[in-house]
C-alpha cells in the first residue's frame, strides 16, 4: 500500500535531516573497512527489527523444560522471517542434573531459568514459564498430573495463550512418549488450544484477558514422511545478515543449556536434520496450510480491515532492509511512517486485535530506535536495592546515531514510584546524558534473594524497573524504553553457610561443629555487627566490621552437641545482628542430623569429585581420614596407602583425562584396594574402565520409594560395619537411580534390586566383583543425593561401600 502524501514528507524530512547531519552522506553508507563485532552486532539488531516490520505473527513453542524448545526453528522463525517468537516451558528444570557445579533442585532451577534466557537472546524468542516443580524423571503423563494437578496445568496453559495470542504452536513433545513432564505437556497443549477460546473455561480469566483462538497447532514428526499437512524447516541456511547457519546459531543457544551438557561443539559436516513438523490441529476458519509451506503461520489471514492497517512501511516500494547501509535514507522512513501513523488504526479497528497492534508499535519504536541509536537505561552501578535505603540509580540516555535527537521526557518507573527526571533537552550524536534517579526502596518490600526461594512466586529475576524516553527528531517523536530488575537484597546478606545439613556420625558427634559463613554488605557505609549462631542449649558469635559492600568468610566453631538423640530433627539459626538494637537483619537456618553410621577403623579413603562437595562432606562427617584427589593424583601418586577410592557421579564426564589414567585404578584394585564408581550416563562409561565387563542400559528408577530388593542378604555390603535394613531405604528424594546396567559379567555380584511399579525388575543398580587382589564396586544408585540431603540410610549404606574389602592388616 503506498502512502499519498508520504513522498512529500519523505523529502521534506530528508532534507532537513541532511541539513542537520553536517558530515559527506557518502561515510554513513560506506561502512569503514575495521568493522568491530560491536558494529555487526548493531547492524544485525536494526536489520532484525526492520525485517520485523513485515511479520505481523505469532509463534508459540511449548516444552516442558528448559532446552527442550525447539531452538533451531525459533531461530529461522525470528531470524529469517520476523515472525514473533515465544516459549512456553512448564517447569525450570530444576529436577535435572547438573553438568558444570554442586547446585542441584532450586538453586539448580534459577540457573535454568537464567540458561533459558540466554538461550532465548539467541533464538530471538521470548521465554515465559508455567512454573510447574520439576520433580524429577517419571514415566507417565498420570503421575505428572498427580504431582500439577491436571486442571491446573490446562489453567496456566490457558491463561498464558490469552496473553500471548499466538497464531500457531508448535512441540516437540508427542503425547505418549518420553519423559512424563513431555507427555503431559504434549497432551494438555491440545486440550488448550480448545479450550483458549471457550469463554467457558476458566471465565474468571476474562476479567483480565480475552479469549485467544489459535489457529494451527503443530507436533514434531520424527518420520521422513511428507504431506500436505507437513512443515519442513531446513536450518542449514546462512544467515546473510550474521554470517552463520541457522543451525550454528541455534547450537550456540542450546549451549546455553550449560547445566545440562556436553552438546555437541559444531553442526555436523553433513548439515544440522531437517526439522519436520504435523499439523494436528487447525481452526475451521483457518486457511488451509499451503503446499510446501515454511512456516506454522504460511497462508493465514488477517481480518481485512486489521491488515490494511499492518503494512510495512517501504522505500520505494522495497523492504526497508534492503537500504540497512542507507541509514539516513532508513531513519527518514521510519520517522515518516512513525508520523503518518503507521501501525495504529482507528479504536474500532484496534478493538479488533489489540495486542497484535501494540505488538507492530512497539516494533516500529524499537526500529526507529535502532536507526537513530537512541537508547536507555539504567546504569549497573549500585545493581542491588536494600529495603529503606536510597537507591542509587543513575539513568543514561544515549545517542549513537547520525542526527542530533531532543529529549521530550524521561520517565522512571519501579519501587512504586514514577518520577520524570531532569535532562538537558538536546543530545547531539555520538554523545550520552544522565540523570540522578532520587528514589528510596520502601521499607516495607520483601526481599528476592537468595533466588532460590523465589522460583515459583513470579520474582526470581527481582523487582522490575522501568526506563522510558519520549524523544524526538525533527518534530517526530518516538519512545525507547527499557526494563531491568535488581534483587531486593538484606542490609547484610548470609550468602552461604557450610556444611548445611549439618551431618555427625558417632565417628564425629563429639567433635567440635566447623561452619563457614559468608556474609555480604550491600550497604554504601561500613557495617559493625554481630554474626550469632543459635541452636538447642547453645549460642555462640562475634563482631563482624564489614566495608562498604565488602564480603567476608567467618568461621563459627559450636562446642559437641553430646546427645544424639537431642540433636536429632533439630536445627540451629545463623543470623547477623545490629548491635544495637540487637536485631537480626539477616537469617539463615541449618538442619542438623545424626546418622548412626560407622566405617572400619583406620580406613583411608581417596576420593575424586565431580561437581560438589558432597563426598567431602560426608566422608567429613563419618570420621573418615580422606584425601581429595585429582586425576594427576590417579595418574601419577603413590595410590598403596588408599584402602578405598571413590570416583563420584560422572567422573569419566567431568574429567575427560580420567580415561587415560584408568589403568591405575584397575592396578590399584588389583593391588587389593576398593573402587567404588558411582553413575554414569549412557555415553559416558564404557565397559572397559570396569574389569569386567558392565554395559549401562537407559533404565532409570524414577519413584524414590520403589521397593528394593536384597539379592544377597548375607553379602557383607548389607551387613558390616552397618547392618541394612528396608528403613535405609526411606525417605529417599528424587529417585533410586538412573542409567541401570543392562548387562555385566557374571564374575560380578548383583546386590540390589529395585523398579518403577509395574515394571520389570532391575538387578544392576549395585555390582561387585573381586578382581586380583581387590574389589570392584559400579552403582547406579544416587547415593549422592541421599548423602547431600543428609539421609541417615545414606550414610549408612556409604559407609559400607567404603569399608568393603580386607586390607585391613595394613
Ligand atoms: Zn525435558
């Protein structure tokens, strides 16, 4: 559609523009030879926020945890198209585990979230969560539903497609395979697409948001076939704007997923697979999918009157991308068709789809943005409110481009306050300004740290603040905004305190109890305080002089607690006080927990960690004289005065050297040693680290309190130093284990045996072998997190497994 009267305004604003912009128009076209990644990554966010001018749809992608979203096709959705990209996951993932540090359930949670961010900048895509706790691997979508409540996941899903309105949804997940958390996510995605646009359901929604009808819905084919109703996305394309493949760029976004790696390093030569999508389901009143169609939203129509109204602006009847190193040429376009109204329409038109009209304006100001550099935000400095304090905030408003720019008003919005800040009223380019934000954080704001308890309350990214700048160029204004959050943090933060359980065994329950607590000023002025640690019949502390945003470690030695039972279900509480009034400002508490477990006498241990501290600390608490032991340790040390050593979870992964010194713990076990590995992954252990062989299966036990078997009851791992019975296998959290041998040599001793109910049993999750002098242990089990939750039973069966053997004449 061209604009009457839009030549005449082009060439008006032109001019002045040129009049304004002193320098040879032949510079801003010609971009010098030294080009920074500065520079490109520039020229690619205004090429993709022109490109987004001319996509006026909504793509959803649903998925049940964070890296399970469709990465490669958000990207060439967003990338190469514009189409507006959102994802939906279910959970944080916090149920997973955790590749690259100790952080596991909640705190495992935050760092997913931030990864899916991540990830999302990649993809160009906009991540939302449903918030659903990610208990772990299960089986089926019914025990899913049992643990969200299957109403409750159709609500959330329901309410977050009226927000968004996408036009089409797409999955990976099928309803009936994989992960339960997958099919239960498959399966209820088709129920909302229904049930999104029935005022019937969940009507107490429409008193904040409109019913949605989604058009297409689409679920990832595994097979190669083709049809009508087929989508195929090829992401092996080069990008010409970034220089790469689609498929490069969504690899760098899933290596994002951190936590859950290793991923792959690069795309195979052969290319990345082309990803085929069915359509399963699609409104009456959709046009029906094109024959060899690229995208979910090919051929769908909007109202006429809606899409009169959502034309792309154009110069000389060409996308506006096309003239990207035309930046004059480019900002008098934008300015004229921010001017002629484009993307607003008439309130009775608007009516008619709202969001997606807010949706195209806020894209036109984010372009014009773009062309003229104009940004703003609130600097870094001073990142962390402190409730009563004065907020320290400075707002930066900044001009990168080619023209000079006024400043209209600029507003800031957060901490329940709007202020318009003073500026000077002009910027020219290539120069800032900034204004003293003057607001206090309200006393009364809860705080949003540690992140890790506000997963599910909607503030684990902290409190939002809200920067706008209404500004103008050549009598053409336009709006840059920008949110970001900052925690709500104490005066004085408890960061960490160690070891928290608190575990003792006999071995240790007369020992002093050894804390480490670090604490955090976030204060602008000295802190004097006291740091107070308080339990059953005890109290002990000291001053704490903290510089202005200082940090220091402490450490808190409590004399024995004598009685076992005394300490039992009990807890002590660290909090750092005011000296006067004494008044805690910071609190943090530690269960403590005695484990009736014991270890042979005079037993040395060796031991190699892989992500945390766990085999530290429990090997602390039994008593144990342990020594930590890195893979240069295996390869090269004299490894005789070790009785035990224990590879943790995934030690072939974590140390990829560990292979090539292998040998030695095979020597070390022959010599008559115990080497107990904990598990590993599918791909991770290969049956010659073991003497003999041990071929890991994919089967995993997933309810924590499925039935153990003992195989062998009489064998000295259910027997000494600790007799085992079933309560050593209460209360387990997560699971009993994962990746269960499927087959071993039959020099090996099945101990255990464990299964999901209802299916077949698994014998594997425990082998030991005698192999030379000494003995090999591989268990599927994850004893870890039963030690690190502070288990009794865990200790107990731990303190077994690395007691076993004789080598006690040594
Ligand atoms: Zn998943």
């Amino acid at each position: 559609m061209v604009f009457r009267h839009s030549k005449r305004l082009y060439s008006a604003l032109l001019l002045s523009l040129l009049l304004l912009y002193q320098q040879p128009r032949a510079q801003v076209q010609t971009p010098p030879a030294d080009t920074t990644a500065t520079d490109k990554a520039d020229q690619a966010a205004l090429h993709q926020a022109l490109l987004d001018l001319t996509n006026p749809w909504t793509v959803m992608c649903v998925a049940a945890h964070p890296d399970d979203e469709d990465g490669s096709t958000l990207t060439v959705l967003r990338r190469k198209y514009g189409i507006h990209t959102v994802s939906l996951f279910s959970t944080f993932g916090e149920g997973g585990q955790n590749a690259v540090g100790p952080e596991l359930y909640e705190e495992l949670g935050v760092i997913r979230a931030r990864e899916t961010m991540a990830a999302s900048q990649v993809q160009g895509s906009e991540p939302h969560f449903l918030g659903f706790r990610d208990f772990g691997f299960s089986k089926s979508a019914e025990e899913t539903f049992r643990a969200w409540g299957e109403k409750e996941l159709l609500r959330r899903m329901v309410l977050q497609i009226r927000l968004l309105r996408p036009d089409a949804i797409i999955t990976n997940h099928d309803t009936t395979s994989g992960h339960g958390h997958h099919q239960a996510t498959g399966r209820m995605i088709l129920q909302a697409f229904d049930a999104a646009a029935d005022p019937k359901q969940f009507p107490e929604q429409l008193a904040q948001v409109s019913t949605w009808q989604v058009q297409r819905l689409f679920v990832r084919s595994r097979g190669a076939e083709t049809s009508t109703t087929t989508i195929s996305i090829d992401p092996n394309e080069k990008d010409p704007v970034r220089g790469t493949t689609f498929a490069q760029q969504a690899l760098s976004g899933l290596q994002k997923h951190a936590t859950q790696g290793p991923w792959p390093r690069t795309v195979p030569a052969s290319g990345a697979r082309v990803i085929r999508y069915s359509l399963v389901k699609q409104t009456s009143s959709a046009t029906p999918l094109p024959e060899n169609a690229k995208t979910p939203v090919d051929g769908l129509r909007l109202p006429e009157q809606v899409a009169a109204k959502l034309v792309a602006p154009t110069i000389d009847e060409k996308p506006l991308t096309q003239f990207i190193d035309r930046r004059l040429e480019l900002l008098v376009s934008l300015l004229s068709a921010r001017r002629r109204g484009v993307f607003t329409a008439p309130k009775e038109v608007f009516d008619l789809d709202p969001q997606r009209f807010k949706l195209m304006s806020s894209r036109l100001n984010r372009a014009v943005a773009a062309a003229t550099g104009a940004a703003v935000y609130l600097s870094s400095a001073g990142s962390e409110l402190v409730p009563g304090e004065e907020a320290k905030l400075e707002a930066i408003v900044a001009n990168a481009g080619i023209a000079e720019i006024q400043i209209k008003q600029v507003t800031f919005r957060g901490l329940g306050a709007e202020l318009k800040l003073e500026t000077p009223d002009k910027m020219p380019p290539g120069t800032e300004v900034s204004a003293d934000v003057k607001v206090t954080t309200p006393r009364t704001y809860a705080l949003t740290v540690p992140s890790s308890e506000h997963l599910y309350d909607g503030r684990l990214f902290g409190e939002p603040l809200d920067m706008e700048a209404e500004l103008t160029i050549e009598g053409t204004t336009f709006v840059v905004d920008n949110e970001s959050r900052r925690d709500i943090v104490p005066q004085v933060e408890i960061v960490d305190v160690k070891p928290s359980p608190y575990v003792t065994t006999p071995a240790t329950s007369q020992k002093p109890l050894d804390f480490h607590v670090r604490v955090q000023s976030h204060l602008k002025t000295d802190f004097r305080g006291l740091l107070r640690m308080s339990g059953p019949s005890l109290e002990t502390g000291h001053e704490i002089n903290l510089k202005p945003n200082g940090a220091e470690t402490s450490n808190l030695v409590v004399r024995p607690l004598s009685l076992a039972g005394q300490i039992q279900g009990s807890e002590l509480t660290v909090t750092v006080d005011l000296p006067v009034p004494k008044e805690p400002i910071a609190k943090r508490t530690v269960p403590l927990i005695y484990a009736d477990a014991v270890v042979v006498s005079a037993r040395k241990v060796g031991y190699l960690p892989s992500y945390d501290e766990t085999l530290e600390r429990a090997l602390a608490a039994l008593g144990v004289d342990a020594k930590k032991l890195s893979v240069d340790d295996i390869a090269k040390s004299d490894l005789t005065p070790y009785h035990t050593i224990v590879i943790d979870n995934r030690g072939y992964e974590a140390h990829r050297d560990l292979i090539g010194a292998n040998s030695r713990l095979l020597k070390f076990v022959e010599d008559g040693g115990t080497l107990v590995v904990f598990y590993h992954r599918l791909n991770e252990f290969r049956s010659e680290f073991a003497p003999y062989q041990i071929t890991l299966g994919n089967e995993r036990v997933t309810e924590e309190d499925a039935p153990v078997t003992f195989l062998q009851p009489k064998h000295p791992l259910l027997n000494f130093p600790n007799k085992i019975t079933q309560k050593d296998f209460a209360d387990w959290v997560q699971e009993r284990g994962l990746y269960f041998p499927k087959e071993w040599d039959q020099r090996y001793t099945a101990i255990l045996a464990t299964s999901d109910r209802g299916e077949p049993l698994l014998k594997g999750g425990l082998l030991v072998a005698p192999y030379g002098r000494g003995n090999y242990i591989y268990t599927s089990f994850v004893w870890y997190r039963q030690l690190r939750e502070g288990l009794p039973g865990g200790y107990r069966f731990f303190a077994n497994l690395i007691s076993y053997g004789r080598r006690k004449e040594d």
